[in-house]
C-alpha cells in the first residue's frame, strides 16, 4: 500500500504493476547428502591476520576533498533514502499537455485500499470524478519503496466500463500512473536532411505496408521463447525424457510466407527511392557495426 497526499489530505491506495517481465526463477541451492535448501552466507576475512570480521570491524567511507569522510550503515541508510513511499500530487493540467511520447514505460494501475485508512475509497472516488469531469491529469512524485529514487509521473484518470457480454472486457475505474522521463533522457531527434517524397515513392511504401499488415494482434499468440525453451528442458530433466521443444515452436521467427509476399513490393519501394542498386545485407551488416560501435 502506498499512501497519497495532497498538502492537507492523504489516502491510502493500493499500487499494481499493470505489466512485468516474466524471468525465469531463480536456482536454489541443495545439500546433495539430505537434498534440503542451503543459504548462503559471506564473511569478510582480514587479509593481513586472517581474522573473520564483524560489523563493528568494517567501516565505510566516501572520498570528499582529498579525505575520507566515515559513515556510519543507519547515515548510509539514510542518504539511500530519499523519501517516504507514497504518490504526492504537485499539479493538475489538461490532458492535451501530456503528449504520447512521454509515456516510456509501463503504468501503474492505483486504488483505493479502504481497510488500511476509513474514508480513502470517498476522497478517491471524488477526486477521480473530478479529473474526469474536467478532462485533466495529474502530475505526482512517486517513491515506490525507501530503496527507491523518487520518479515524476503523470496520473490519469480511467473511468469504469462494463461489458455485459464479456466480463474479461469490463475495464475498472482508478488511475493510471505512468512514468515520466527526467529532462537528461529526452535526447533530441536527429533527422538527416532529405528530399521530399514522391508520389510513386509514397504509393509504393503504401503497397508494402498493406502487402505485410496482418488481420489481428493478439500478444498472448506470443510466447517468450526462451522460457518456454526453458520450462521444456526442465520437463524432461524431470521426467527422464528428451525435450521435444524445437526452432519451429519459436513464433518469433519470421513467416517465410509473410516474407515471399511482401518481396515484390519491397523491391518496388528500393527502385521507387533510388536505392535498387543497394545490397540490403551490405547495409544490414554496416548498420550493426555502427550500432556496435555507438
């Protein structure tokens, strides 16, 4: 739970990860005589006496001015620690100050946790009915754990939608907190200087992308490969069997026949921009040599 506050009112509020990267668990550690988990522990040993040290033998210390200036682990605590978790609105703007570009990665779905604070789901419910009613976004600072440097995010607001002939369909109304970028990652766009397209290079472009554009989308046809490579060899290592997962179970391999389609136009569209001279693995293979080198 995470607490947001305004200069005279907070409210408790739950905060879910709308998106997450599945990984693969991590390994644990077995005693082979009892086949029961082990931890692991490190000790620090005095490379001079060859003594095991404790807390209060290791200090720590930062270079300033040429000296060490100690600190103790409840001051490196502290300087780690940049606030308390929570989400602080600082302002309100209208939704059309907010441009798509900013949104640079996953959102933060927010609601109401009522338990924890008696009246929070009343102020939520006000406050997202007001954003709504006055088509406006919030800008916050977001802390999402003591571990965590404090991040500026936009708020939105969602309202509730149900679908009566599919539940899955039904949207929940609460906020959507998306994170903002700092001004030292919005680099510029570097556009090199070109011609103005033509209108047989424009048709030809068209061509391509209606020759390769595919009926539907859905991201659950799209299993991660390596994890699904990795829970079949686990498989088999447990049950004694060969895995039988294969390059042909990967779907993010190109479709040959997607390929073979999209051929012609793409020919035309190089001879359309003067570029049918040019060896498309040439240039593949110079451009990751420059990314390479970048």
């Amino acid at each position: 739970a995470a607490a947001a506050a305004a200069p005279d009112v907070s409210i408790t509020v739950h905060v879910y990860k709308t998106v997450a990267a599945s990984k693969r668990p991590s390994p644990i550690l077995l005693d082979s005589r009892h086949n029961t988990p082990m931890k692991a522990r490190t000790r620090y040993m005095d490379k001079t006496s060859g003594e095991y040290l404790t807390d209060l033998d290791m200090r720590t210390y930062v270079e300033f001015g040429g000296e060490r200036v100690y600190l103790t682990r409840d001051e490196v605590a502290e300087l780690k620690c940049l606030g308390s978790p929570g989400l602080q609105l600082l302002c309100f703007c209208p939704r059309r100050c907010l441009p798509d570009s900013l949104n640079v990665d996953a959102s933060f779905f927010v609601f109401p946790g009522e338990s924890q604070q008696r009246g929070s789901g009343r102020a939520f419910a006000a406050l997202l009915a007001a954003m709504l009613r006055r088509d406006v976004v919030g800008v916050a600072r977001m802390v999402r754990t003591r571990a965590s440097s404090p991040r500026l995010v936009a708020v939105l607001p969602q309202a509730e939608r149900l679908d009566p002939d599919d539940p899955d369909g039904d949207v929940p109304g609460g906020l959507q907190v998306v994170p903002l970028p700092f001004a030292e990652e919005v680099r510029a766009e570097a556009r090199p200087a070109s011609a103005e397209p033509t209108d047989a290079s424009v048709a030809a472009a068209e061509e391509l992308v209606g020759a390769m554009r595919v009926g539907s989308f859905d991201p659950d046809a799209f299993p991660n490969p390596a994890l699904q490579r990795f829970y079949a060899f686990l498989q088999g290592v447990a049950v004694d069997e060969e895995t039988d997962w294969g390059a042909e179970d990967d779907a993010l391999l190109p479709d040959p026949r997607a390929l073979e389609v999209g051929r012609g136009p793409a020919g035309a569209l190089r001879a359309a921009v003067g570029a049918a001279h040019v060896d498309m693995d040439e240039a593949v293979d110079a451009a990751k040599k420059r990314k390479a080198g970048a």
